[in-house]
C-alpha cells in the first residue's frame, strides 16, 4: 500500500509523520525548505502534559535539554502580586524554542526507517481518486508523489488547503505582541508571571523562562497602533525591568526580537476524501494564551491513529470523518471562549455578559488559556459515538484519562500515557493490591484470564493493562481507551460483548466493504505486551 503523505516539515508534520511511523504507517514528508531552521528564541513553544508526554514519546530529545519548566505560575496587578500558582498537583508547563522543538523531531525523523524527508520540494498540484492520491512537486525533486492519503500541515498559506478551494474564514490580527528573549536575572528564578496594569501604556506583559537565564518577554500592543521599533521596544524593555527589580534596569544581554500578530481563522472543512488538514492550515489562534502549535499536535494524535487503523485494516468513512468533527469542534470552541472573553478582557468591562457563570477574574481566565486548564486550554473531551458509563469514574466517556501508574504483560509498570501512540485500544483493569501480586504469572490471577480472552477477540488490536487504581473508580472496573488516550467507556467487571461492542464504536464501525458480524482480521501479533 502507498505511503501517507505529509506536506509541511513544521512540528505539526514532523509529529504527524512519527505518530504514523509509530504505528507502522510508511510516510513521505516534502518540506518546501531545506530541511533547518533558524534559530529564533523569541518564537517559542508550550507545552503541556499531553503535548509534552506525545514529543516525549515521538522521540523528540531536545525537551531535555533546551526546554525549562515553570517553577511557579505568578501574576500581578500594577506592580504588585495578585496571585501565585505551584504545579505540587501536576505537571507543570514545558517552554522550549519552536525550532528547538522542530529540530528534536526532525532529527526523530531522520532516523526512523518508516519517514521519507524530502526537502526542497514545494506542492504545485493534486490530484485524488477513490484510491489514491497523486502530488506533483517542484524543487530539488521535480517529481510526482503517489499517497494512499495526504494530510497538508503547511501553515497558514497553505498549499494544500488552498488547491482543495476550502476556504479559511476568521478574523485578522485580534492581537498584537512585542516579543523580545534575553538573558538576565529577575526576582522570581524561574516562575512565569503575567503582569496587568502595567504603567507606561502597556496593558499587559508576560515572561516566561527558558534555560540558561533566558526569558521570553511577550507585551500586549494596540491593535493598530503604530509600528514597534527598536528604541521603543528597548524602553519597554527597560521599563518593565526596571518596575521589576526595584526602579533600577538589570545587565540584560537582548537575543532576539520580534512583532508577533495572532490572527483567528478556522477552515470550514479539514477533510476533503483522501486529504486532510491539520495544525495551522486548519485553524489559527493564539489570543489570551491559547497555544497554536499545541492544538496542531492534538490534530496529529487525533488523526494518526485513525489513519492507521485505515491504513492496516480498512476503515469506515465515519472514523475519518470523526477527525474533523472531533477536533473542528474542539478548536471552535477555543476560539469561541476567547473571542467573547477578548473584548471585556480588553475593554476592562466585566465577564459575566460575555461568559455566562464567569465571574472569574480576567487574570484567572488569562491564566487558565496560559497553564491548560478551562475553556481557553484544558485538554478538549470528545464525545463518544456511544457513552457506555457502566461505572462512575473522575473522567467522562470522552475525557483524557488520568496518566496513572499500570502494570503491562511484560510486568514493567509505567504511566498509562506511555502505552498511548501505538495504534492499539488500552483495556485497563482497576485492580487494588496488583503491586504485590507475583508479575511472572499475572495473566492468570482473578478475572485476568476471562478479559485476556475478551481482549484478544476484539475487533481490533488491544493491550491489556493493571492499574492498581484510578480516581472515582472502584476495584474491578474495566476502563477502555482509545489511542489517543480518551477514554471510551466503563464497565463493571468483565463484559466480553459489551466490550467488543464499545471497541466497535469506537471504529465507528467496520470499514467499507466488510461483512456485518463478522471482525476484521487483526494483523499478525506483535511481540509483547500485545495481546492480539
């Protein structure tokens, strides 16, 4: 079967294209550029557990090195604090440079046997049948390229998007940012801050660590104010140092500079029969910060294993389409939240016309589209094709899963997200006291032997998995999740039929041309943990 296309090498196509490696999907990425990017600090990336848990797990060794952890979360009002945040309760944010993020994943890339980098090669035309899909490039390879799909990650012009005639309407520059890194020291080493009410006629400015004593400092501009040179921006640096650290400007080493305009746009379709869109050729958005690149890595999660699963075993025309009602819904809803919170957060009015039941403050919603959390950047939920909820658990069907501890076949126990990426449903069994059990003969203790062999006649490929608990869950819940880690349903013991009827659904069904009843066959087993 041909290989999967990918059009565009940014962090989006790079994951796009290791998420499908990963699941044994062969890919041709073409990159427009010559395969490197210039180093720019003040463009940076971040991420948050699901997003930095996929990097981590596509490869991506430069999270490692070049990225920094938020101490603490600090926000401020005129010049004094307001509010301060711990991660003691969970991970905390990851910042690292956008080409330091790209250059992990490319190297990743370069390495696997199942990813094609091709550089110098720009889209000029495609084509697409029932079968196949046909790309001509031109560049160092003037060629053309046959894919059994296409998915365009080439950014905001999109070529891919724009020879599909799908249109891209939204709302052009919503906001505007001064951006400056550089190396000093400030009061809190290594917390982020968000400071409001800044004097000198900057409503807003944040500053966000990196390592090395580097800060990525981002301000709030007038929409159509008057163009940012650079002795005014050496003032603003200046004067917020200054206000900072006592009225007296620090030794700072200036590194790199930048105006930043954040536009929101959303494609009106992200799949057009064999080709999709994902990252910023399908969407744009960014103001009160929300995180682009972020939500293009959820569009690869989302969409990899799908492919996948089309790719090995044939799939129904609904578990496509799902992508793009899934994650459309997702990032409309982002833009939604932050286009009605955008003009009373600006304006300085109240919330509660534009949020109903916000009654927040706008520097806690600010820092929720900034930490991943609320309606500006908490992990979406999506809604399952069937909500079974035998058992009440801390996560809805559709939720992101808890990343707990589990025990897998080989008797490693790692956390759950871990197992994700794989192109394999999760079935995880709540079992409290599993830490003492003898690993070297688990399959064969309680109810294992019966969901071994529930799990193994399953529609499509299953791991099994122990957790000795999981929040709301009592003991013997039976917890199904998909690839991605959204978890499916619930199930109060061992449900074979049950079970394979959610796993069922979770396809959407089986592909075309399949017989009704009967399974698709699964691929050869691989070796273990796998149950096939």
């Amino acid at each position: 079967m041909d290989p999967v296309i990918v059009v565009g090498a940014g962090p989006v196509g790079l994951s796009m294209s290791l998420a499908l490696a990963g699941q044994g999907v062969p890919c041709v990425v073409l990159d427009e550029g010559p395969g490197k990017d210039e180093p720019r600090t003040a463009r940076s990336v971040v991420l948050h557990a699901d997003t930095a848990t996929m990097a981590h797990r596509l490869g991506c060794t430069t999270l490692r090195y070049e990225s920094a952890y938020f101490a603490a979360w600090r926000t401020m009002r005129r010049g004094r604090d307001s509010q301060r945040i711990t991660f003691e309760d969970g991970p905390a944010p990851l910042h690292l440079p956008q080409h330091a993020l790209t250059r992990g994943l490319r190297d990743a890339a370069l390495v696997h046997p199942l990813v094609q980098l091709v550089t110098d090669s720009k889209l000029d035309s495609l084509e697409q049948d029932g079968h196949c899909v046909t790309v001509h490039t031109r560049g160092a390879e003037t060629t053309w390229w046959r894919g059994s799909y296409l998915v365009g990650c080439d950014g905001a012009r999109s070529t891919v998007r724009k020879l599909l005639g799908i249109r891209f309407p939204g709302r052009t520059a919503v906001e505007r940012h001064a951006v400056a890194a550089l190396r000093t020291e400030l009061p809190w080493p290594g917390e982020a801050l968000l400071h409001r009410g800044q004097a000198g006629g900057v409503g807003e400015v944040t500053a966000r660590p990196l390592p090395d004593g580097v800060w990525r400092l981002d301000w709030l501009l007038p929409p159509r104010g008057e163009l940012v040179t650079p002795d005014a921006l050496v003032n603003l640096i200046r004067d917020t140092l200054g206000l900072w650290c006592g009225g007296t400007t620090p030794p700072y080493d200036l590194l790199d500079t930048g105006v930043h305009t954040l536009h929101h746009r959303l494609a009106r379709r992200w799949r057009d029969g064999r080709a999709f869109l994902a990252g910023d050729a399908a969407h744009l958005l960014g103001a009160l910060g929300t995180q682009g690149v972020e939500e293009g890595l959820r569009d690869a999660e989302n969409l990899a294993w799908k492919l996948a699963l089309a790719w090995h075993q044939g799939a129904s025309e609904a578990l496509l389409d799902s992508y793009e009602g899934e994650r459309r819904r997702a990032v409309a809803a982002r833009l939604r939240a932050a286009d009605q919170a955008m003009p009373a957060l600006r304006a300085g009015g109240g919330l509660r016309t534009y949020l109903p039941g916000a009654a927040r403050s706008g520097e806690l919603l600010i820092t929720d589209g900034h930490l991943g959390r609320g309606p500006l950047g908490a992990e979406p939920a999506y809604a399952p094709p069937v909500a079974v909820r035998e058992v009440p658990t801390a996560t809805e069907p559709g939720g992101p899963v808890a990343n707990v501890p589990v025990t897998a076949p080989d008797g490693s126990t790692v956390p759950l997200r871990d197992r994700l990426g794989r192109g394999r449903l999760l079935v995880v069994l709540v079992a409290p006291g599993t830490g003492v059990w003898d690993r070297r003969h688990w399959l064969g203790a309680g109810l294992m032997p019966r969901l071994a062999a529930a799990v193994s006649a399953l529609p499509v490929r299953a791991e099994l998995l122990v957790a000795d608990g999981y929040p709301g869950a009592p003991a013997h819940t039976v917890l199904l999740v998909r690839p991605d880690g959204h978890l499916a349903a619930t199930f109060a013991g061992v449900r074979p039929a049950e079970l394979y009827e959610a796993a069922d659904a979770v396809r959407h069904g089986p592909p075309l041309g399949a017989l009704p009843g009967v399974p698709t066959p699964a691929p050869k087993p691989t070796p273990a943990p796998v149950i096939d």
